[in-house]
C-alpha cells in the first residue's frame, strides 16, 4: 500500500497550511506589537464573512448572510488590480491656501498676512506641477494624471478586505502615518490569514513609522475613535493625506462618508488664529475690568430654585425659526427664552423679548451686528436693557453695554479665559468645556450647568430644506452686503441629511457639518454626565440630530405660570451662579501680564531655534511631526504655562497643514524643497512677529471700523 504521507500536498491542502502558518505567525507578531488585537482575534469566530477556498486552491470571502462570494474568481488579482488602478488616480486630501487676495486683513494682520505668503509658495508648485504635467503629456501623448508618491506623509485605508493590495501598498513604499480603519471583525480576521501583517508590523517598528489599526464594528464609536486617533497623531496629518478603500459593502456607504467627513479640514477650523488668541485675551481683560460676574463653583451658595422643573427654549437663527416665531410668542411667559446670536433681532422684530442673550465670538462684528439689529425695531435697546446677556470672556467688552445683567463664562483652551483661570486661583471661577462652537452651543452647555433639565431646540437647523434660505428672514442676514450673503447659501452637493419632521432633504454645507456634529456631541456628553437626566427636544425643521429626540410645538406641554415668578427663579439662578465678581483683581492681572509676555518671547525663540534647511520630503515630514511635539513639550513652557500654547496653536496648525500638504504634492522634489524651505522662513517669521505684536499690542480691543459686512458700509480693508 502507498504511503499516502509521501504524496504532494493537493493545492487546497497547500492553501489550508499557509493559512494555519500565517495566523500563527501574525497573532504571534501582534501579541508582541499590539496585544489588544492578539487579544481579540487569539480565539476569534467568525459571524457572517468566512474564508473559503476550492479544491485548487483559489481563494474567496464568502457572506453567509446572502449565500454570495464576494471577490471574483481570482481574489489575489482583483486586489492588486484594485491597487493598480488606485496609483493611477490616486484619491488626495490637498490643503490649499488661498494666496490672491490682495487685501490687507485689519482684523487678523499678523496670521492672515503671514499665511497669504505661506500660500504664495504653495501656489508655485502648483503652477510648476501643472507646467510640467501638461508639457509630459504633451510630449508622452498620455491624459493628465497624478502620481503616487513612494514617499507618502499620511494615508488612511478605509478596510482591508483581503488585504493583498493592502500588503504590498505599505512594504512597496514608506508611509509615515498609515492608518487602517476596519469595520468589519471578520474581514480582518480574513486578512489575518493571508497577507504578512508580521512584516508589516516590523517595517513601521524598524522604521519607527505609525502604524494606526482600528477595528469596531459598532459604526459610532468607530468614527469616534478615527477621531480621536487624529488628533492624537497630530491634526496636521489630514493636510495633503491619501485615501485608499480597499473593500466595500453596501452598508459602508454613510460609514465611509462619516469617516471622510470626520478627517476633513473641519480638523482645521475653530480653533482661532494668533490674533484671535490676542483680542481674546485682551477683551477678557476688559470684561474683567468691568467688574461683570463670572461663573464659579461656590457651593456655599444655595443653587437650588427649582429651575430643573422649568422648560428652556434655546433659539438659533436657522429658516425654520420663522414657522415656530408665532408659537414661542404666544408661550415665552411659559418659558425661559433664550436668544442665540443672530436670533436676537428675529426675536425682538416679532414681539418676544428673551430672557437671556447668549454670545461667543471675540471680534468686534459682534457689537456691531447687534447694533445694526436694531434697524426697523422700536426701543430696541430698551429692550436689550432688560435681556440678560451670558456671554464667553473673549466677547468684545462693547457688547456688555447694549444689555442689562450681564454674566462672565471662563472657555477652556482660550487664552483670554486660561489667563483669567490661572490668575484668578481659588476664587471658585470654572474653566468650562464644551462651549463652542457656536451661541447654541454655549447654550446648551451653560443652561445645563445652571441646573435646567428640559431643554427644546427651535431654529437650529445646521441646513436647510430650500438651499436658498440659510437663516430667519427677519435676521440681519438680510442686510449683508450679496457677497457676504451668497456665502451662506447651502450647496447642494455638500452634505444631505435627514430631516427632524417628515422625509426631506436637509441641504448643509460650510460650517454647519461641524456645528452639527459638535452638538450632537455635547448633547451627548452632558447626557452621559448626568445620567441622562436631561431632556433634549428638537422641535427645529431641519436636519436630524442624533440624539435629540424630535418634537413637534404641538407635542409641548404649556404651564401657566405668571411670568413675575418665572423672572424671581431666573435672577435667583444667576446670581447663584455667576457669583464672583473680579474687582480688585485687575492690577494683579496685569502684573501677570507682564510675565506672560517673557513666556511669549521664550517660546517664539524656542520655535524659531527649531527651523532648519530640509533636504528631502521626508525630512519635511520628520520637522513638522517633531516641531508640533518638541514646541508642545516642557522644554518650550513648564506646566503651569501650557495653557499658552492657545496663543499659537490655532495659527500653528494652518501653517504646518499647509506645509505637509505642500510637501506631498506630487511635484518635482526640488521644487517642492525649494517652497517648502521658503515656507519654513515664513514660518519663522511669524514668531517674529508675534513677539513685537503681542508686546505692544496685547491688551488692544479689536475694533468696529474694520468690519463692513452689511449693504450701505464701505470696504474698510485697504489694499496691500
């Protein structure tokens, strides 16, 4: 009889030994790399996607759920192809700025002007790249296309699938951030037994390259995770990053646009500039010397005015205000009303005088605006005497004057307010989170910390059924100049989302994505601090918000309680809580401030020191990874001082996303080298400025005459 030992292995016998051996081999690197996924797939069982191969050998994914085979008959070739065809056309994140405008910002000079010249060295690269792409083709006869880099700062692989192309991506090139977003378990644990993660894993060890692998099949805290993953590497990171999708299903559509959306460069929006951080600073300082009382955490006071039993209408300034204006009339003696921004005009136009004010904004458009509110309204700052304003310590001091009560709210990561933490020790005042980035925000977040447990949303729409109607017809939106108006207009390419009422098309796009999924956020975490003993309703028409349950004006139970009771509890609330009033704080503050500009120029030197000449692309990289970490480390400002780091940081991280996008262009090297270098002077040259602008200019007000957004005003900006 034969021994049947010595017979060639058949070739699915082959395959069945190669996946035993890769699992073992890649369990094994990662239990000593990441041990969290060692720990997850050690003993993994698969649910619906399987690992299937035939009697010669070729392998498959098979889907239990819909009985199918989801690659074609050769798996290994469709992922290579699938690559193949990805370096041709390869899917880019590029970070532009705008360099053209001639005209001197008043407002932000020392960013703006200082990033105009940043954006002028990207801008010749571009030129030169088109230049010579199109003179190749030319002579090549070949379409325009652009290229994949074999040196690639950033790349985000949205699934592996089988990983094949997965593979040779990472060891045919060097990824400095590789970041590999898996949904699935089973799809990744098909990858496990195929492709070489061993070699994988020790490339970026040897390389010391990041090596990011997140795997969650729960769709929220998957994208959460993406997030957080981001800003932990550095935001900087999404500028010029490449997208690649190794393998789709049906249902990854919304997850994929999620995830797009979340490393989008909303990463870069909200966080201010260096002047900003300055006026931000300065009118603190004002507000402060005003003697206007700031929110603290004094338990010695009683807070308890049974407010949680009262209804709060926080009001934005979205088109669908307009259908809920005549209900919130007729019931504002029933409710606390309180006006959010803009909202403020479209309220007092129609008879509804709110209780509170809410404003966040440092710069002075804001007293502006709310002067120009006034426009076609009777007594309008009669009234305004009577509204008490809640307003975040950036807020230019000229808007406290327009209103009656006035209350002082300290935002964390903002210079103005850190200064007045710091500076203010044991006096009880609160550095509070979650206050951007809009008034609805602060809103939300103020009122739930004044003890309000029913809170109703009207007006914030974050979109708009008709694309054309982007606020309240009786907002002072409608006296912007058409250039300024046309900006707000939604555009129907951009996001889509479901609406609050019915099975309409929500039209959202510029900042409103952002303001949408921070609510959503903030809705979130205050639920999950207090146990989800407040309740959120959205009675706003416009885009769905997760978790905000929807309701109608109708579904809102009406008390009938006389509005002199209702005025009682609210002045009681505040007076609780914005309790202490900073008088005789002032000079020592100002003594502070004398100190603080030394950690300024210590800081601007330290960054400047930091710039060298690069040689390579890479070396473009390695700087700007090591300047964001060494300039936010204790050899820059000691602990005590971190919190001056919100001075540059919002600057900063426009300046370094602008240089990593320029850097992965898929230009000539040298070209890129050459602008690059020149950008890092730029770069250099902004600390500079910084020092002499903050040391004559740190407690500056921003002021009214730069702005002229509404129809009849002037252009202020004069010309370079």
């Amino acid at each position: 009889m034969q021994d049947k030992s010595q017979e060639p292995l058949q070739s699915h016998e082959l395959v069945a030994a190669f996946i035993e051996t890769r699992l073992s081999n890649n369990l094994a690197a990662f239990k000593e790399h990441l041990p969290d996924i060692y720990q997850a797939f050690s003993h993994y069982q698969e649910e619906r996607f399987f690992l299937i191969y035939d009697q010669d050998g070729n392998i498959n994914l098979f889907d239990r759920e819909s009985e199918v085979a989801l690659y074609s008959d050769n798996a290994v070739q469709q992922c290579l192809n699938t690559l193949s065809e990805y370096e041709k056309t390869p899917v880019q994140r590029p970070y532009f700025i705008a360099s053209g405008d001639k005209k001197v910002d008043l407002v932000n000079y020392v960013h703006s002007n200082a990033l105009k010249k940043v954006g002028e060295h990207q801008k010749n690269v571009v030129a030169n790249l088109v230049r010579s792409t199109i003179d190749k083709s030319i002579a090549e006869n070949k379409e325009f296309s652009g290229d994949f880099s074999s040196c690639v700062n950033s790349l985000f692989c949205l699934s592996t699938g089988l990983g094949f192309d997965v593979e040779k991506l990472y060891l045919e090139r060097d990824i400095k951030h590789f970041y590999v977003i898996e949904p699935n378990l089973d799809v990744f644990y098909a990858s496990l037994q195929l492709i070489d993660w061993a070699s994988i894993l020790e490339k970026s060890v040897d390389k010391g390259l990041d090596l990011h692998i997140v795997i969650e099949s729960d769709k929220d805290k998957l994208v959460s995770a993406v997030s957080n993953l981001v800003v932990k590497s550095g935001k900087h990171n999404v500028a010029g990053a490449y997208l690649y999708s190794a393998f789709y299903l049906n249902d990854y559509k919304d997850l994929y646009e999620n995830i797009k959306s979340t490393i989008s460069y909303s990463y870069l929006s909200g966080f201010g500039f260096y002047d900003d951080s300055r006026y931000s600073l300065a009118h603190t300082l004002g507000n402060i010397k005003n003697n206007h009382p700031i929110l603290s955490a004094n338990k010695k006071i009683n807070k308890k005015y049974s407010q949680d039993e009262r209804s709060v209408f926080i009001i934005g300034n979205g088109p669908s205000l307009d259908n809920d204006i005549d209900f919130i009339k007729n019931n504002q003696k029933s409710f606390v009303i309180v006006s959010c921004g803009s909202a403020l005009r479209s309220l007092l136009k129609n008879g509804i005088e709110p209780d509170f004010h809410v404003e966040l904004e440092r710069t002075a458009h804001v007293p502006h605006w709310v002067k120009k509110s006034a426009e076609g309204i009777e007594s309008f700052f009669e009234k305004t005497k009577k509204i008490t304003l809640i307003a975040v310590s950036q807020v230019h001091p000229d808007v406290a004057s327009l209103f009656g009560k006035v209350g002082i709210v300290l935002k964390d990561i903002e210079t103005g307010s850190s200064f007045a933490y710091y500076g203010l020790e044991g006096s009880g005042v609160a550095l509070v989170p979650r206050l951007a980035p809009s008034c609805v925000h602060t809103a939300v977040t103020v009122f739930v910390l004044m003890g309000f447990k029913k809170i109703y949303f009207f007006g914030t729409d974050m979109g708009s059924i008709d694309p054309e109607q982007h606020h309240s017809k009786d907002s002072s939106y409608q006296y912007l100049k058409k250039e300024t108006s046309d900006k707000f207009v939604f555009k129907k390419n951009a996001e889509i989302y479901s609406s609050n009422f019915g099975d309409k098309e929500v039209y959202s796009s510029g900042v409103y994505p952002m303001f949408k999924r921070e609510l959503e956020s903030i809705v979130s975490g205050w639920s999950y601090t207090f146990g989800n003993d407040i309740d959120f309703k959205n009675c706003s028409d416009g885009a769905l918000l997760k978790g905000i349950d929807p309701c109608c004006r109708e579904d809102i139970v009406i008390s009938n309680d006389n509005n002199s009771e209702k005025n009682e509890i609210l002045d009681n609330v505040f007076d609780a809580f914005f309790s202490y009033y900073p008088d005789g704080s002032i000079d020592g503050l100002y003594e502070n401030l004398s100190s603080m500009k030394d950690s300024v120029d210590k800081a601007c030197d330290y960054a400047i020191d930091m710039i060298s000449e690069v040689g390579t692309v890479w070396d473009v990289f390695d700087q700007v990874d090591r300047f964001s970490t060494e300039f936010h480390s204790n050899k820059v400002l000691d602990d005590d001082e971190a919190w001056l780091y919100s001075l540059f940081d919002g600057s900063l991280l426009y300046f370094l996303s602008c240089i990593n996008s320029t850097a992965m262009l898929p230009a000539d090297e040298a070209v890129i080298l050459s602008a690059v270098n020149k950008q890092f002077d730029e770069l250099k040259d902004f600390f500079e400025q910084i020092k002499k602008d903050f040391r004559e200019n740190c407690t500056e007000w921003d002021k009214e005459s730069r702005y002229s957004m509404f129809a009849e005003e002037e252009a202020v900006s004069s010309e370079a």
